[in-house]
C-alpha cells in the first residue's frame, strides 16, 4: 500500500507563486493544505483554484500556520505516513519531493531537511543573514549536540507519528530549528537531501527586511541555548 504524504505550505501573500509551487508537487502525494497566514491579496482564491485544501490562519506568524495545517490533519479520519512541508515562494523545486521523501520510504529515517547547498543555489537566492545564521546555528548544534545539520531549510519531510511526538509549539521563526533540536534530544534518526534553491517569487517577508532577520535571528538562538541547557 503506497504511503499517505500531506505536504503543508504557510504562504502569506503568494499569489504570484502558490499555483507553481502546488502545479509541480508530485503526483504521490495525497492533500495539499495551504495555510493562508493572514494574506491580503488572491493566494486564497489562487491555491484554491490549483487544487490545494487552503486553510485561513489570521494570526500571523511561521509557526501559526504550520500549527494550522497540523490541526486539520489531526481531525482527519486518515492520517499520512509522512508530512511535507514546504513554501509557498517557489524558492524550491516541489518535484525534489520525491528525493526528499526517498530516506524515510527506503531506509525509514525519521526526519530528512532538504539543504541548499551552494552548488545548487542559484546566485542570490539567499542573503548574507540566511547564510550566516543558517553556518551559526548548524555550528551550534554540533557544539552542542554533535549534529551533522549543515541548513534549517524549511523544505522537509517527517513520519507523521514521530512529528507529534515533537509537540511543535514555535509560533513564529524558530519553527524549523524547534523541529530540528527537538528531533536531535528524541534521538531521531535523520538525513539530509541536497536540494535546488532559487531566488523566490516576491520579498522575503523575514530575510528581506532587517527587523525579519534579527528576530529570526534571535528565535533561533534561543531555541538552542534553551536545548543546550535543559
């Protein structure tokens, strides 16, 4: 029996993106939830349009609609094997799903991150704070934790099970690193994918401003001293 994959995009604003990003997710996949966090403009009407399952989540913040998406699988009759998460910019390659996806089916990882390597990023599709904090917060994870995490991409895959057992509770920026830490003091067994990254449609809504990036900066710093010391 193939596996149940839900792929849960945030997207505030993505009108111009969201049909490209949910056009090109494979086939595999049985829902597309597309959590609308709080946009102003048609990402609604548009994901709704390309097939997607779109949910409104009006308080605004990451983590709030990856919360979301989590609580309409939960009132689900069937549950996925696998959850997907993924933006809503088109900055990523949805077809790489299936690359993604491959460990937890073939070698039954927990956890797989899709890493932006920068053979694979097209030039100036990350900022200097992204880089930076992503090198700074990997480097701390092996400090502290012996990690081999080399990105907190947003673009992943979990076994649905092993997700709840996380109890994900990040409203905001330190959603992907949250997820990541937690995974590490549960023992999770996991991998990552080298992945395609591409300069998304639209401005970045955290690393295109410098009020974005600081407290997303600072979120993530704290989610690790907080799991450094506990």
């Amino acid at each position: 029996m193939p596996p149940i994959i839900n792929v849960i995009i945030p997207a505030y604003n993505e009108e111009g993106s969201i049909a490209h990003v949910i056009k090109e997710i494979p086939n595999l996949v049985s829902e597309i939830i597309v959590v609308s966090n709080n946009s102003t403009d048609q990402t609604e009407n548009v994901a709704n349009q390309a097939g997607a399952t779109v949910l409104k989540e009006e308080r605004r913040g990451y983590g709030y609609a990856c919360l979301k998406g989590m609580e309409y699988i939960a009132s689900k009759d069937i549950k996925p094997d696998i959850v997907v998460f993924l933006d809503g910019d088109y900055s990523d390659y949805p077809a790489e799903l299936t690359h993604l996806v491959a460990p937890i089916l073939e070698r039954d990882i927990d956890l797989v991150i899709g890493s932006r390597v920068k053979r694979l990023r097209e030039s100036g599709s990350m900022t200097f704070p992204q880089i930076f904090g992503n090198w700074l917060a990997t480097s701390l994870m092996k400090l502290f934790f012996n990690a081999n995490f080399t990105d907190l991409g947003p673009f992943r895959a979990i076994k649905y099970d092993k997700l709840l057992a996380l109890k994900m509770v990040d409203k905001t920026y330190g959603w992907t690193v949250e997820m990541q830490l937690k995974a590490l003091k549960k023992h999770y067994s996991y991998t990552e994918v080298p992945v395609h990254y591409k300069k998304r449609i639209g401005v970045s809504k955290v690393s295109g401003t410098i009020k974005g990036a600081i407290f997303a900066g600072v979120k993530i710093l704290s989610w690790i001293f907080k799991y450094s010391f506990t």
